[in-house]
C-alpha cells in the first residue's frame, strides 16, 4: 500500500491517522463526558491529566491532518454514492476537522487560561498562563462544551453513514478506509 492517497484509494498514512485519530477522540469524548460527573479528588485530577494529554496529541495530529489532507490528493467518490450523500459526506468530514481543531484548541486554551500546565505524559509540560484569565477561560469552557456535543454527534453520525454503506448498500466506503 502506498503512503500517499491515490485517485482510486487512501494512503497508509490517511488510513493510520483515520483510526488512529477515531480511537483517541472517541475515547477524549467517553472521558469527557465521564470526567465532569466524578467526584472531586486524585481520581479525578488523574482523569483530567489524561484528557488534557490526549487532548494535546490529538491537536497535534490534527495540525498534521490537516497539512496532509490538503497536500495529498482525494479519492473520487464511489461512483454508488448520491449527489445527496456527496454532499452530507463533504459538510460533515469539514465539520469534524474544524472541530477536531476547534475541541483541542479550546481545550488547551481553557486549562491554561485557568492558571494549569498541560502535561503531555511527562514528556512535555506547557505552562498555564502565570495570570489565570476569567474571560478566555469562560470564552473556551462554552466553546468545549457546546463541541463535545455536536463532535459526539457527528461521530455517531459518521458511523451511521458508514454503517448503512457497508451493511445496507454493501459498496466499498469502509473497506477503502481498511485499505482493501
């Protein structure tokens, strides 16, 4: 299989970045959403530590996406898919990757803007702001909040679409992104 994408399939490295990228948010949104209803102690601290560095790598990969994403050429559309489903499949992967963008960003921005570091797994710490800002903190604490729930569903979405292709119109969508 070849690193880059190709008119007719996916690179190993979309592939790998898909998955790779697919676990971690799943996982960041399953956190999330946990995280806020534990009760406060070293339980929780540790869970957000976790969140904040999974977080970081993924706007990291993000980044990454998003440069190889524009510099690597697009598979054509299977010639099965609808204009409908052209278009549904357009809005909603740009919509993912601005929130993939935007839930990392805002995530980060909110935990130093409240005075924290974010500790990347011990191999890199970013200091929060030496003065904690109110505005930017409340600003980023909506923006992450209000994401999570429409990341969550566009990722339920995303794998109702792929779920129907597969299942139900029994066309290639899912295996060009298995790399068959």
């Amino acid at each position: 299989m070849a690193l880059k994408n190709s008119i007719d399939s996916f690179g190993s490295i979309s592939i790998l970045l898909h998955w790779l990228m697919a676990v971690l948010i799943m996982g960041l949104i399953i956190i999330g959403f946990l995280m806020t209803s534990l009760a406060p102690g070293p339980q929780k601290a540790q869970v957000y530590e976790l969140h904040k560095a999974i977080g970081f790598i993924v706007l990291l990969m993000t980044m990454f996406r998003w440069y190889w994403m524009l510099s690597n050429v697009r598979p054509a559309p299977l010639p099965t898919w609808s204009h409908g489903e052209l278009s549904m499949a357009f809005v909603s992967k740009w919509l993912l990757m601005l929130l993939m963008l935007m839930m990392s960003m805002s995530g980060a921005l909110y935990t130093l803007a409240s005075g924290y570091d974010i500790n990347v797994f011990g191999l890199l710490t970013i200091s929060g702001f030496a003065e904690p800002s109110i505005m930017i903190k409340d600003f980023t604490s909506g923006v992450h909040e209000i994401g999570a729930y429409v990341i969550a569903g566009l990722v339920i979405l995303h794998i109702v679409a792929v779920l129907k292709h597969h299942l139900i119109r029994k066309d290639n969508t899912l295996n060009r992104m298995l790399g068959h």
